[in-house]
C-alpha cells in the first residue's frame, strides 16, 4: 500500500496546480451546505422518537438513535450529529462521536433487533473522536463491540454513507446487509490530510493521497466495500436538497424490500460473505 501512494504522489506531482477529480468530490462530500444525517432522518422518517445515553457514562451530542416509522412501519434510525454553527459544530465533535455514542446506537440496534424493526444507518464523520478522554473510555472496544454484533442482528440493515466516511468510526455504523453511498461521498480508513501526513510528513499533497486511497463512491464500489451508488442531483445535494432526499428514499425503499424478500439465514450468510471478500485481491499467474 505504501508503495502505491508513493507511486500515485509521483503521477500527481505531474499534475501539480490542478485539481484532482478525488479531490473534487472530497470538496463536495465536505460542502457545509450538504444535507447532514439528522436531515436525511427528519425528510425520510416520521415520528422520531431519539434515544438518549448509553446507561454506563453519558448522552453522546454527536450520535443520534431512535425508533420512527418508514413509509408507516416501525424501524431504528442512527446517525452521527455534525451541528450547523461553530458553537453547534464543538459541541457535537464535529461529528466525531465518543465511545458512549457508539454504545447507545447499539443499545437501540439490539432494541430493534428485539422487535424486528429493520435498522437504517446515516454516515458523515471523518472519524471517531480521537480525544484522551475517549481512549480512556475504551473507544477501540465499542467500535469493536458495534462491528461484532452488528455483524450478526437478525434484522434487515442498511447503511448509507451522505458524506465522509472515515475509519473505524464510520464501519462500527456499516456492518450492514446494504452499504450504499451518494455519489460525491468518500469512504476511506483515513482522511487525505491524515494519510499524506503519515506518508510524506506534509498535509499540502492532500490531493495525491486522495488520488491514492481510491476513496471516492466509484472507487469503493469496483472494489466491493459498498453495494449501490445513490445518484446526486446536479452540483451535489446542497444544490437540490428535495431530490436527494427523494433519490435516497427510493433506493432505501428498493433495497428494504429487497432484503425482506430474502430469508434469514440466507441474508446473514450473505452479509458475513460480504465484509469476509473485502480487501481479498487475487494475483492472475
């Protein structure tokens, strides 16, 4: 892998003082005035009834989780909290959730699971909140605990990625029968920032790693990490924010009753196919 982005900052050196099309879909995937998650959730969902606290620390600001009706069935919705203003913005993390924010979307996944309501997940973090606090609360253990016991509810599961989708902040939200992403979303282990920090201690080739990581929806697609690509309207959601709520409300819709069709075993079986055939590549001899 690390040869790769080295390989891929020399092409992009090629480049330099254009814009990268990765880099251009990072840019909208970040615009401010794109729909957020809890938009998604009050367009899509009605009677929204939000669940607070993990019953061990706190109420997480950045995580939203809750029971609602989907075209008049019962169903949980999660997702991650972001905020508008700057005030909003540091007190939700900036949409990087603690330890006790994984845990209470759990919490009501089990719920869910309990009662047969299928599960909808919204995604648009660069990651989980790295703080020392956090750490110190056993920030790897819950994302580890949502992988694990995502990996085996009972109930239909669909994920869908409005933004970023960064890190295991982002997967312990997508162990999921469906993990669909909107067309100028990116989903990556790290940001460009991160990665071009880590690689060639400079955050300014942010451009080459974006290039490198392969993160953009099409990307992640031929690589089989998601399982549908939802379209955009023109310029991006921020642009038409009624259409990208009716465009994902179909493809919900389309996959849900797909997933009811099937029977349970068979779609656990496929969903655990599913994240074991990540990452598996195959070298032709």
């Amino acid at each position: 892998m690390a040869e790769e982005i080295s390989r891929a900052a020399g092409q992009g050196a090629a480049a330099v003082g254009t814009v990268s099309e990765a880099w251009k879909k990072t840019e909208l995937a970040r615009h401010p005035q794109r729909p957020y998650p809890m938009d998604y959730i009050e367009a899509l969902f009605t009677d929204f009834s939000e669940i607070h606290g993990d019953r061990a620390f706190c109420d997480d600001a950045a995580m939203t989780c809750g029971m609602a009706r989907f075209d008049g069935r019962p169903v949980l919705v999660v997702g991650n909290l972001k905020g508008r203003t700057l005030k909003e913005r540091v007190h939700r993390k900036f949409g990087s959730p603690d330890p006790e924010g994984y845990r209470k979307a759990l919490r009501g996944m089990e719920l869910a699971n309990k009662f047969g309501h299928p599960v909808f997940t919204f995604i648009d973090l660069a990651g989980a909140n790295p703080g020392i606090g956090a750490e110190e609360r056993g920030q790897g253990e819950a994302i580890a605990r949502n992988l694990l016991e995502m990996s085996r509810l009972r109930v239909p599961t669909i994920a869908t990625i409005t933004g970023e989708g960064g890190s295991g902040g982002a997967l312990a939200l997508a162990v999921a029968d469906r993990v669909l992403i909107l067309e100028n979303a990116t989903y990556s282990v790290i940001s460009p920032e991160g990665c071009a920090s880590i690689m060639w201690k400079d955050a300014g080739k942010r451009q080459q790693a974006a290039e490198a990581l392969r993160y953009t929806a099409q990307d992640v697609r031929e690589l089989g990490c998601v399982d549908d690509i939802i379209p955009e309207p023109a310029g991006g959601t921020q642009e038409d924010r009624a259409g990208a709520f009716a465009m994902v409300g179909d493809c919900l819709r389309t996959h849900l009753r797909q997933l009811e069709s099937m029977p349970v075993a068979e779609r656990l079986d496929q969903r655990f196919q599913k994240f074991r055939n990540i990452a598996m590549f195959y070298t032709a001899v």
